[in-house]
C-alpha cells in the first residue's frame, strides 16, 4: 500500500471519500438526451481487486468515490445562477477548453445567461487590485481552444478567503469553477470550507489542472499527453543534435518539481534517451557511481553520443544555495540543467576529452501549446462533469476519472486530492520501462561489458 492510502487507513475519519452537499436537489433538471446518475452512484477507488479487500478491512468501508454526470434534479435554480470561472497557476494545455467546456454546457443544459470569467486567477476576486470579471458566453468561447494558454489569465500567490467570499456574495455568484493545481485547489477548498461555515449556498467545484501530473486520485490530468507529446519532439531534436558531433550530449531539462510523469513518460516514449533522472531517485554526479562515470562508461564502449533527460526537481541536493520560495509558497527548484551543462563540458575537458553540450530548456513551449487529440476531449469532459457537480450542489470538491481507460468520471473531495504529491513508484511497470528503454542502470553501476550490453 502506498504512504498516501496508509496514511488514510490509519485516520479515516479525518479523510472522508464523501463530497460536501448543500442541501437537498428538488428542483428538476433542465438538462435533456441524458442518462443521469442515481442519487448515491460510487464507482471503486481502483481496479484492484487485492487492495480494495485490503482498504476496505481497514477503513471499514469499500474505498469508493462518487459517480460524477448530470441528476435528475439538481440543488441550484438556473434561472438564478451567477457562475463565476478562474484560471490560476501555471499555463496547461487545455486551460481553453475546460473554460469553453463549462461555458456551452452550463449554456446549452442549464441555460445559465450570466457567466463572469473572473482574471488572473484568485486576484480577480480582490477588489484593490481592480481587474474586472468579463461576461462569457458560447459565442466568446467558440474557437477559444484553437489557443494555448488561458484567456481570462493566471497568477500566483496566496490571497485572502475572507476577502474572496464576500466579493462572492457581493456579485451573488452561487457558483465557482477553480481550474488550478494543487495550491489552487488548496485555495478553492478554503473558500468551500468557509461558505459552508457561513451557511452559504456555494458551490465550489475546481477542476484538476497539473501538468505534472501530481495530484492524487484523479486520474491523469489534462494536458499531460500534449505535454510528453510535445517533449518527445524535443528530445529527438536533442538526439540528432548529439549524434551529429563526436560525443555529443543532447541535454534535455523537462518540467516536473517533485514528481517526474513528464520526464519518465517522455522516455519510454521516445526510447533513444540514455539516462532519465528524476525526483523521486537520487543519483550522484561525481564518484565511480556518478553520471560523469557513467557517461566516460557509454563513450568508452563504442557510443559516439548520449541524451540525457532531467526533471525540473532531480539533482537538488548537488546544487550549492538556499532555496527560494515562489508567490504561492512552492520551492523554486534550483537549476538543474545548467549545473549539468557546466559540469558534464567541465568534467570532459579536464579529462583532455571531446565532449559538445547541446542543452535544450523547452518548458515554457510545452506548457503554452493547445490541448491536442484526447487530451482536448478530457479537457471538455472535466469541464463538463464539473457543471453536473456543481449544480447538484456539490462543493468543495474536484472531477476526476477511474478506470483503465479513464472513462468514469468521479467526484473527489479536495481534501483527498491534495493529500500529498503524486509521484513516480520506483517499482511501477512504467518505471521498470525506463530502465529497460534506457539501460542506464548498467552504466551508473559500471557492469556494462561492450556496447551491446545497453542501448
């Protein structure tokens, strides 16, 4: 069992897999063509028949979540619902199509005519600093997911929930839909916790964005596949460059603080990568186990070039410097390709030896593209699922998705979701691929025989 579901198991009544409610549904659903949930639908935390017997001893009930998708009859009345939208964090692809997603469907199946997308974030919701809300509707939103990016903005940074609540209740929104990561949600859930305090009708229900693909429980996030795709690419520019000069190093600094999906994914999907580091492992740098020896090991047996692939949050203990902390209390990684950069060309040139650097730093690229192939129908889905929940009566909650193929939708308390950061499992199946697309377990070791011996 992983240190998250113990850490469940062991205080399951401050862990609730329940979703806030506001109150009774009474009032029928104009929604149409519609196969609605029941009323107490769940759907199993996991496909695991083994760790549900084993969760479900221990927490004394099976580990469900609720089913997410449209009720009969739903808690607020569209005729009197003000929504309020907010994008906030870093950039995503598919940030547009979850905002266009919750417009036409609280549009078309609800009806709702007074939608503000509210700027940059949570400070759109602080009165001193001026922004003003825009009025969203289908025609504003129509080609919207042609762009990466957000069109209403983002930003960082902790802001007041008293201060937020009473512009809520200022502007009479009874609806807000939170698109952010974990700090985000961190921050939605606060508001929900504070409007059920106060006894007001509501509903706070964000929706999943991390590109990194940290949060817990809810399946994988939107505009992570656009993100591996757009990084595979990369990496095999990395590798023609590095093939293309006598031990060449094609370099590459991929997004991931404290947990490396991107990276792990984008080398087994493109296996010409030597070396993945990431951090959830540690790894050396100097010293007969240290990637410098592991790379004189590759060019030593016959390989004319290597690419290496880094995340954002590997390395950080070799870095020398205090670290520093962003708007939103994150830790700013400290520079982890660049110390790479200088010590690889370093190290070969006080060895006498040939060795080019070609670094490559594509995060920024990666993260403003448009949603692309499926991921743009997870986006609209979430968005969709989103309304559903919200309107229902939902609050302090966030969509999700269980399932193989991520097709059943579920509704999962923010608490649960922000319980710690997701991370790469050391003895997963995804990792054990990268070690075997890599074979760079035998260059760190120094077991390698002949340049067959690994790719």
């Amino acid at each position: 069992m992983s240190s998250t579901l113990d850490k469940i198991a062991a205080n399951p009544s401050a862990y609730s897999f329940d979703i806030d409610v506001l109150g009774p549904c009474k009032i029928p659903s104009p929604v149409r063509h519609h196969a609605f949930v029941c009323e107490g639908e769940r759907v199993l935390m996991t496909e695991s028949v083994p760790l549900v017997k084993q969760l479900t001893e221990r927490l004394g009930h099976e580990p469900s979540f609720e089913r997410a998708g449209p009720h009969a009859k739903i808690f607020h009345d569209p005729s009197w619902t003000r929504v309020g939208i907010l994008t906030a964090g870093g950039l995503c692809p598919g940030l547009n199509n979850v905002i266009k997603g919750l417009v036409e469907i609280l549009s078309f199946d609800y009806g709702i005519k007074t939608i503000y997308g509210i700027p940059f974030g949570y400070a759109g919701l602080i009165p001193r600093y001026g922004y003003k809300p825009v009025m969203l509707d289908p025609d504003v939103v129509d080609t919207i997911h042609e762009k990466g990016g957000t069109v209403l903005g983002s930003s960082r940074g902790l802001q007041p929930t008293e201060e937020i609540v009473e512009t809520l209740v200022r502007m009479n929104i009874n609806t807000l839909f939170c698109i952010g990561g974990d700090g985000s949600l961190r921050c939605a859930r606060e508001v929900a916790e504070m409007c059920l305090a106060r006894h007001l009708s509501i509903s706070v229900v964000g929706v999943p964005k991390t590109i990194d693909n940290d949060l817990q429980f809810v399946g994988p996030s939107f505009g992570f596949e656009t993100a591996v795709a757009e990084a595979t690419n990369v990496i095999r520019n990395a590798h023609v460059e590095a093939k293309g000069t006598m031990n060449g190093v094609g370099l590459v600094k991929l997004m991931g603080r404290d947990s490396g999906f991107i990276t792990a994914y984008a080398a087994a999907a493109n296996p010409v990568v030597n070396f993945c580091l990431i951090p959830e492992t540690d790894f050396e740098l100097e010293g007969r186990h240290g990637l410098l020896a592991a790379l004189e090991r590759r060019f030593a047996h016959g390989k004319t070039h290597s690419v290496v692939v880094v995340a954002e949050g590997a390395g950080q203990r070799l870095i020398e410097g205090a670290s520093e902390k962003d708007a939103s209390g994150n830790v700013l990684k400290k520079e982890i390709g660049e110390f790479l950069r200088q010590n690889i060309t370093a190290h070969f040139k006080k060895l006498g030896e040939i060795c080019s650097v070609k670094y490559f730093d594509p995060s920024y690229m990666i993260r403003s593209v448009a949603a692309r192939g499926t991921d743009a129908i997870r986006s609209y889905m979430l968005a969709r699922n989103a309304v559903h929940a919200a309107m229902s009566g939902r609050t302090n909650c966030v969509v999700g998705t269980v399932g193989n193929l991520g097709d059943l939708y579920t509704l999962v308390p923010i608490k649960l979701a922000t319980i710690e950061r997701q991370q790469v499992r050391l003895d997963s199946d995804l990792w054990r691929s990268v070690m075997d697309a890599t074979g760079q377990e035998v260059y760190f070791k120094g077991t390698v025989k002949g340049p067959e011996m690994a790719p």
